[in-house]
C-alpha cells in the first residue's frame, strides 16, 4: 500500500461525496467532494496507480513528506484513502482559482501587486527548501488564489508528486518547457534552483504579460533557456522599476550556483525595500 500510517480501510466515498471535476491529469483527477457528515467541501485529487507502475516507493515517500507540509501559502494535505486501483489525496478547497487565470484576465500585474505574489511564494518555497522539498513544477496553473477576493492569499499546489512525472515536466500540457531551468533542459543534475528559475519566469510573467523564452520552433526555445537569453523589451518593460529588473535577472541566472536562492530573493530591494506589504492578507 501506499499509505503506510493511518491507512483508511474505508473507500472514500463513505466519507466523501465527489461532486464536481475540476480538472484532470495525464494520471490524476481533481474533484470537488463534500463530506457527508459536516456538509464541508474539500478537493479531492485522485491518482491512478497504474499509471505510476513501479514508482509506487517514491509516491509513499512523497505522501510522506507532504503530511509534514504546513505553511500558510502551501495547500496542505489533509488525510488519504487508498483502493487497489486509486489513491485519495484530500485538500481544503480554495476558491479563488488559478494564478493563471488573473494573468489572463488583468494582462500583468503593476509591480505593486506583483510583489506580494512573488513574496509569498518566495516564502512559501524557502520553507519546502529547508525541509528537503524541491517543488520542480512551479507555474501559474499551481499557484491557486485562495478565495476570489483581489487581496486573497495565494497558495501552492501540486508539489513533491511532480517527481512522478520525470518525462512529463518536460513535454507539459502544451509541450513548451516555459518554466524548466537551463540545467534541466541540459539534463545536468539539478537541485532546488529550478524553483527560483521559475520563480524568475513568474516573475517576469506577471510584470509584462508574456513569457521570456517563447519560439515556435522548440529548437529555438530550448536554445533561447540553456543560453537564460531574455530581454526587457521596449515598449513593454519601459515603465518598469530597474529594481524589478535586476531581481529577475538575479533569477533567470543560466548557471545554478550563481542563481539566486531564495533567502537572497526576499531580500533583494524590490521585495523587502518596495511598498510596505500588506500585511493582513485574507
Ligand atoms: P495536475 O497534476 O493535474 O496538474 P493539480 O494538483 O495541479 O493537478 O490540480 C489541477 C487543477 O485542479 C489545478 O490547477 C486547480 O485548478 C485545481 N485544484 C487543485 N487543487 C485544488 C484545491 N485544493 N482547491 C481548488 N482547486 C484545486
Ligand atoms: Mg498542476
């Protein structure tokens, strides 16, 4: 089994009523469940174990290490269940949606409302690094809003389970590697610092609106990251602080040990010199 402690003989649906999909993976489901007793709804997501054949000590280990999770922009884990054929995963559901989704709507975010985002992802990913945890699937499809609210917390998601996926971070949804570091993409060993090239890539995201490494040609692409060729093209990034600058620059670094970690992140000017953060977020 994969759930060594506390294992729920149960089904879930004992416990769970699944009400609605939100969303579905190349090996999972995420569902909206309301518990039969309290009425409260949660977010279910739901693996197929065969489709992780022979990976099954890893997954254990990660369902692990992710009950050890708590912080308060990480989406936590609440219990699991487990049939022969799927694994349970039981989350507090948010409601705000996805990062991306802002980004779509809004276009970019002015620095003002880009920082506290960042911040506390920065926050978030310094906490799972001095655990041990490399989140490796950083984007803004897993970066949730907790409530719809302008002024919501925002949370990590999906993490710790994307080493499952060792080909799939590569050819994601739309097969761009968008968010993959250099030294990924070069297949060097690679650690937590493809966390703050991502966080770097959001960043720059957020700030102007489109990606910093973008070709048709995936050849191109894959040239433009190894080389961390980006560029603060006029007129997009011409009214944009120098500050903003210099900090992704820090983070789009081609080589890993000159990167930023994320200690120096959050204490780069634009972060902890910028507008004093708000510091009641809901
Ligand atoms: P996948 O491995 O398929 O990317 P995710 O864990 O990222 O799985 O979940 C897929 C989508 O489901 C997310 O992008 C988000 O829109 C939604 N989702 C995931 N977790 C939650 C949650 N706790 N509350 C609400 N929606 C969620
Ligand atoms: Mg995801």
């Amino acid at each position: 089994p994969f759930i060594k402690d506390r294992q729920k003989a149960e089904d879930i649906s004992a416990v769970y009523e699944l009400k609605e999909k939100l969303g579905e993976g190349s090996f999972s489901e995420v569902w909206v469940a309301q518990h039969r007793h309290s009425q409260r709804l949660v977010a279910v997501k739901c693996i197929h174990k065969r489709a992780l054949k022979g990976k099954e000590a890893l997954l254990e280990n990660e369902i692990a290490v992710l009950r050890k999770v708590h912080h308060e922009n990480i989406v936590s884990l609440e219990e699991t269940f487990e049939t022969p054929a799927k694994l349970y995963l039981v989350m507090p559901l948010v409601t705000g949606g996805e990062l991306l989704g802002r980004i779509l709507e809004r276009g970019s975010y002015a620095e003002n409302d880009a920082r506290p985002v960042i911040q506390q992802v920065l926050d978030a990913v310094r906490y799972l690094h001095q655990l041990g945890i490399v989140h490796r699937d950083l984007k803004p499809e897993n970066l949730l809003y907790e409530s719809p609210r302008e002024d919501s917390r925002i949370l990590i998601s999906d993490f710790g389970l994307s080493k499952m996926e060792e080909q799939g971070v590569l050819s994601t949804a739309c097969g761009t590697p968008a968010y993959v570091a250099p030294e990924f993409l070069q297949q060097k060993t690679y650690g937590r610092e493809v966390d703050l090239w991502a966080i770097g890539v959001i960043s720059y995201i957020l700030l102007c609106g489109y990606p910093p490494f973008y070709h048709d040609n995936d050849t191109q692409l894959y040239r433009q990251i190894v080389e961390a060729e980006h560029e603060f093209d006029s007129p997009y990034w011409d009214s944009i602080s120098e500050s903003a600058k210099d900090f992704i620059s820090h983070l789009l670094q081609k080589d890993p040990d000159t990167r930023y970690n994320c200690e120096q992140a959050l204490q780069h000017t634009w972060i902890s010199g910028g507008e004093v953060l708000e510091r009641n977020i809901h």
